[in-house]
C-alpha cells in the first residue's frame, strides 16, 4: 500500500460519505413516495367503494 497523501485520504473518505448519504437519501424519499401511494390507494378504493 503506498502512503496517500492527506488531502487526497480526506478527498476520498469525504466523497465514500457523500455517496453513503445519497444513497440514504434516495432511498429514505423512494420510501416515502412508495408509503404516499400506498395511502392514495387506499383512498381510491375507499372513494370507489362508496
């Protein structure tokens, strides 16, 4: 393993985070579009039912 330099160690620990949290992020509001259809489904039927 040959020895990184600091800036380019913390370049890349910063970019490995960012992703993490983009991913989490992407997935947390997939999640919650997911929930909203689930709810305006059920609505619908309600309201289709009546």
């Amino acid at each position: 393993m040959p020895q990184m330099k600091p800036m380019i160690w913390l370049l890349t620990m910063t970019l490995t985070l960012l992703m993490i949290l983009l991913t989490i992020i992407i997935n947390f509001f997939s999640s919650m579009k997911t929930v909203n259809n689930q709810q305006s489904m059920k609505i619908k039927t309600i309201k289709w039912k009546w």
